[in-house]
C-alpha cells in the first residue's frame, strides 16, 4: 500500500539475478523508467538483458549511480558497502530490496480491507524449514497460504498474485531485512543466532541487528528461541506495537507465554485461556518430520506463529503430520550393510552442522567446502564424543583438521577427494567413509561449509552423495 508514484520515475535496479529481473519487469508494468545494472557481462547476462523489453539494462558498470536516480531496488546479494550503494548515499537516494517493494505494492484483502498478514521467520538456520511447516499449518487451517521470500513463491509474485492469499509465510534472510526498512509483519520469529554473511554485514553485531529488523512493528507476537538468548535480547530491544507479546519456545517444559514439549507432547501455554494453569495440546514429537531436537524446535516456532494469527490447536497438528522436508535436510538416503546414510548437504555452516550432528551418534562425519570465515573449534568440541571418524572435502578442509587435532585428537581422520570435483570426488569421499563405518552407525554429510569450491552448489553435493550411497 505505498503512496509512491511510480510512473516515470527514475528507478535503478542492481543485479539482472532472478530477483533484479522480476523487480525490473514490476517496475517496469508499474511505468517506472527502469535501469538495470551489473557488473558482469557474459553470454548469459547478454541473453537475460534481451529478454527485458522496455527496460534499459547496463552491463559492466555496477558501481556508477546513473543520473536522475530516484529509487534503487537490489538484489539481496549486493553487499551495503557497494560502491553504487555509496553513491546513492551522497545523492539521497533511497536503496529498497525487494521484500521492501513487496511490502510497499501490497493490495488490500476484499473481506478486511487490509493487506494480508506477514507470518516472518528469520534465522541462522531452519528457515525454510519453519516457513513451509508454517505454510502447512495454516493450509490445514483453510488458509489460501504460500511460503514466500527465500523459498516457493517469490514475495513480488505474491503481494501481486491475481487471486490474493489470505496470509503469508514469509522467509527472510539478513541481506533482505537489511533492506526493508518498512516492514511491519503480524508476527515474527528469529530462530537462532550464530556467525554467518559477517563479510556481507562485517561484524557479528551487524547481522544481528538485521536479522533483529524483522520484530520492528510487530502487532501479536515476537517469537524467540528459549535456547538462544540472544534471539530474546533482539525481542527486548524492539519497537512493537501495543499489546505485542514476547513468546519462547524450547524443547522443555513450557513457562508462561511459551511453547514446549512435556512427555512427548508439542504444548501451548500462550494462547490459551488462563496460560496460569492451563496448557493445549498442538501435536506430538512424532508428528514432526523428522523428529530431530532442532526440527522439534522449528515446529514449535512454526506452530507459535499460527497460533498468533489465530489457528486452532487441531490445524497444528494436522499440518505438522502433513509436512515432508526439502531434499539435502537430514534426509535418509539409505542403510546399507547397518549403516544409515544421511544427506544433510544444506548444512553449510557450522550452527546448522551442529544440530545435525547433535541428533545422530556414532558419526562418521563428511565436512569441508568453502569456510566462509568460519573457526570449527566450538563445532567438533560439541560434537567430539559423537564422531566415529571424519572425512574431509575440499578448499577449507585444513580448517576442520587442525580443530579436529585439538578436540578430537583419538578420532580418525581421512582427506578425500584432493583435486577432484564433483560426481568422482563425491564416490570416492562415500567409500571412504563407508570403510570407515561400523555397524549401527550413521554416515553424515554435514559440511558445515559452502559446497562452490567442488559442487554447482548443496543440492547437488546432496545429489551426488545420494547417488554414491545408491552404488554402495
């Protein structure tokens, strides 16, 4: 619902990505006078930027602000300190990502008169995770829903759709509330906190107070991780609206105002009549999928951000039981000769390596990739007594050898793949760490690092992990 007028007006768009595309061509529909710039210039690129009717697109320039600029749109990956970002500072210029211009061309709802309300998840990890429980949760409520943002439906493609949803399940990441300075969802939850994008953000404080951005403005709840004290500070130094509640969750036994588990029960002592006494039942541990501590734990934000909006304890559960993760998330991918292999190649951090290795043992443990600027030493003190053996991949491998020498001096320790990429580096890792295995044991592909050193990207280092285990 913005009161910006956007016909002729100057707008730069920064990246032809995915995202700088579909905000170019809104733009564009909305009679903006659009420009597109990036700083690479490829075959690709060149195809892309034919594609863009009515749009003029500069390749080979990210960094000059064109004349007359009134308005930047960016895409998420661009950092703050960009050169074209500078510029548009000095100039006065306003920089929106795209969830900002989402959030701004939202239309409102026939029946209320009011845009559909945001649902926001953030987090280090268990993001998209959350969200698509979420969206299952108040799909089985009757919702029209979609989980947007990071996953599914693209947020514009949402705010714009032609039948309008009747709430969303937005995912946001740090780079993207960096850049939306407007948003005000429903409800929010932060999941947790740990080191991540710092060369994005450049400091630890600074991607906290990013990720804390979503809570600004929120109307019923601000969801936190009683496990994570610093998702609670984030909650405490927001700025919410009247009557906003702070709302825990955690895997024991629920305080007031929080969600929890007793005797293998989901419980909600929030929203419920008389949360001094009583409790509601939402689920149980085994309707969670799969029922590993941290995916328990974004069950129960998901289900606290339902039961903000509204949704009964019966529509919790029925969506709970009916959600199926996304590939490459501590999925099974086989047990061959008693040893179950594990496919958890979206843990490309060392925060989301550790829950992964938290819910098996013994482990024999696939790491390494790209660090990021990760350290690995709080990671395999964790994780020490868990860990049969290890092979390590990849550019950042060293990495993880030498916190393995200090922690984990007894554990056997195999480099693999030195040189090799790819389908043939990942056969040669699998029987490693089948040789390595014993009986009972889970083989975990974990990296706790990016994958772009070796693969195209984690879903196709889960895939060629997958098909090594298949050929076992």
């Amino acid at each position: 619902m913005t009161s910006v007028d956007f016909k002729d007006l100057p707008v730069v768009v920064a990246g032809l990505g995915i995202s700088g595309i579909s905000a170019a061509r809104v733009l564009r529909d909305l009679g903006a006078l659009v420009t597109v710039v990036d700083g690479g210039d490829g075959e690709g690129l060149r195809a892309r930027a034919a594609e863009l009717d009515g749009v003029t697109v500069r390749l080979g320039d990210g960094a000059t602000l064109p004349e007359g600029t009134r308005l930047i749109v960016t895409s998420p990956g661009w950092p703050p300190n960009s050169a074209l970002f500078l510029a548009a500072e000095q100039a006065g210029v306003p920089v929106w990502g795209d969830v900002e211009l989402a959030w701004q061309l939202r239309k409102p709802l026939p029946e209320t008169g009011e845009p559909a309300p945001w649902l926001a998840v953030t987090g280090t990890n268990g993001k998209t995770t959350t969200v698509q429980m979420l969206a299952s949760i108040l799909t089985a409520a009757g919702k029209r829903t979609a989980a947007v943002g990071n996953v599914g439906v693209s947020v514009l493609d949402a705010v714009l759709a032609e039948q309008p949803y009747d709430v969303l399940a937005v995912e946001l990441s740090s780079y993207q509330l960096h850049w939306a300075p407007s948003l005000r969802p429903h409800s929010a939850a932060v999941l947790n906190l740990a080191p991540d994008h710092l060369d994005w953000h450049g400091s630890m404080a600074a991607y906290a107070a990013d990720k804390g951005r979503i809570y600004q403005g929120n109307q019923v709840a601000c969801v936190y991780n009683l496990a994570d004290p610093a998702t609670e500070e984030l909650v405490i130094e927001a700025d919410v609206e009247e009557g906003c509640r702070a709302i825990g969750f955690g895997l024991g036994a629920p305080g007031l105002s929080q969600f929890g588990v007793v005797d293998g029960l989901l419980v909600d002592r929030a929203f419920v009549p008389d949360r001094q006494q009583n409790a509601a039942e939402i689920g149980a541990v085994e309707d969670v999928n799969p029922p590993a501590p941290h995916n328990i734990a974004n069950a129960l934000a998901a289900a606290a951000l339902a039961r903000a909006y509204g949704v009964d304890t019966k529509a919790v559960r029925e969506g709970l039981r009916a959600f199926r993760p996304d590939a490459h998330r501590i999925s099974e991918v086989a047990v061959v000769g008693e040893v179950t292999y594990i496919d958890d190649s979206k843990a490309t951090n060392t925060h989301a390596a550790a829950a992964s290795l938290a819910a098996y043992e013994p482990v024999v443990w696939i790491a390494g990739g790209l660090a990021k600027g990760a350290t690995f030493d709080e990671l395999v003190q964790g994780a020490a007594s868990r860990l049969r053996a290890a092979v390590l991949i990849g550019a950042d491998r060293e990495l993880i050898r030498e916190a393995l020498a200090r922690h984990a001096p007894d554990v056997p320790v195999i480099e693999a793949a030195q040189g090799e990429t790819g389908a043939v580096a990942m056969a040669e890792v699998v029987r490693a760490a089948a040789g390595l295995a014993r009986p009972g044991d889970t083989v975990l592909l974990a990296p706790a690092c990016a994958s772009m050193d070796m693969f195209v990207n984690y879903g196709q280092r889960g895939d060629f992990f997958a098909e090594a285990v298949r050929a076992l």
